[in-house]
C-alpha cells in the first residue's frame, strides 16, 4: 500500500471516515461505553492522574511555605534586637541596609546620641514603626526586648 496515488482522494477520504470515529466530541457516557466495548480498564492510569495532580500541588505548596518561613524568619532576626554593643551594632546594619541619603544620615546621627540600652531599643521600635507604616500596615509595636 505504499502507493497512495493509486486511489482517489474521495477513496482515501471515505476510508478514514470509515477507520476513524467522527470528531465530534463524546460525552463521559459515550467514552465510557466506547471504553467497556474495547475492554479498556482506565482507573489506574486517572489514579495516577490524580496522584501526579496532587503531587504537584503539594510541591508547590512547600515551596511556598518555606519562601513565606524563610522571609518570617528574616524578620525576626531584624525585630529581635541583641542588647548592649550588639544592639547597636545591629542597629548600625540596620540603618545602613534600610536608609539612603538624608534620612541614613539623621539615623546615625541619632544613634550617635544614645547612651543607653533603652535609648537603643527606642530608635529600634521607630525604625519599625517608620518600616510598618512606609508597607501600609500602619503602626505596629514591636516588642523587641
């Protein structure tokens, strides 16, 4: 059969409407009969489906859990403060990573100012404060202790 040229295309045409179902799509019933007929079992390859589907939802779940867990535990390292030197050489990071230009400048020259632990922990509270506000979440007390 490799000459095709042999028959006419109106052959070759009736042929496959003969070989072929029509394209009209087919209701569940209609699948399902066509499937009994043909002695198809399909529920291992649709559980397979549904467990590939299901995978795949979990999966990205996951990573959208561990994107939200490592930003909550970035904030926190940045809301709870070290005490003493340490706060303020956290505060000196902070203010570095945060600020540009003027403001940076008015921050340090703050931070300059405090001398003690309270002071410190006051200017971490507003830098907060200031963050929260600038996010649109308004003013947030953070108990940073």
């Amino acid at each position: 059969m490799s000459d095709t040229k042999r028959f006419s295309d109106a052959t070759w045409d009736n042929f496959f409407d003969f070989v072929f179902l029509d394209d009209r799509p087919l209701t569940r019933t209609e699948v399902k009969k066509e499937l009994d007929r043909l002695g198809l079992d399909v529920t291992k390859a649709v559980n397979r489906v549904r467990q590939s589907l299901q995978s795949a939802k979990a999966r990205e779940q996951l990573l959208a859990v561990r994107a939200r867990r490592l930003s909550l535990a970035e904030q926190l390292r940045e809301t709870i403060a070290p005490v003493g030197e340490a706060l303020r050489e956290h505060l000196q990071t902070l203010i570095n990573r945060k600020f540009q230009g003027s403001v940076q400048a008015a921050y340090f020259r703050r931070l300059e100012q405090m001398a003690t632990d309270e002071d410190l922990q006051s200017l971490l509270e507003d830098i907060h404060r200031l963050e929260a506000f600038s996010e649109g979440t308004g003013d947030v007390k953070h108990e940073d202790k």
